[in-house]
C-alpha cells in the first residue's frame, strides 16, 4: 500500500473513534452540530446515537479490514 492510503485508513478509523465516542458519550458538542442536528431532527437523540454509534463500528471495521487485507482488484 501507498502512504496516500494508509492516511486514508488512518482518517477512516479517527472519524470511527470520534462517532463512536460521541454516540456512547453523548457528547453535546458533537449532537448540536449542523450536520448531526440533521439527523437529530430525523430519528431522534437517542437515534442519532444509534446511528452514529453504528456508522463509528462500521468506519472502524471498514479502516482495520483494509488495513489488514488491502484493496484487491
């Protein structure tokens, strides 16, 4: 693999973490941004947690398996 994608495993596992943190946390800062807020409005805060906390897993695990096995075309 190249620099370039690591850095982008690298982002795809920090937004995980953060996602993920936020959604157990329940962090205020992260669930009244703009762009959280959308979702909010939508399905809810404790939807919002489920959702965030879903697409954390599923960055985190996306960012371990490429690392692991690499991009086979």
């Amino acid at each position: 693999m190249e620099r370039a994608e690591y850095i982008v495993l690298f982002i795809f596992v920090a937004t995980g973490i953060i996602a993920l943190t936020s959604a157990v946390f329940d962090f205020d800062w992260y669930f009244q941004s703009r762009r959280a807020a959308v979702f909010v409005s939508w399905l809810g805060r404790n939807g919002a947690r489920l959702f965030y906390g879903l697409l954390g897993l599923t960055l985190i695990a996306a960012g371990v398996l490429f690392f692991l096995y690499g991009y086979r075309s």
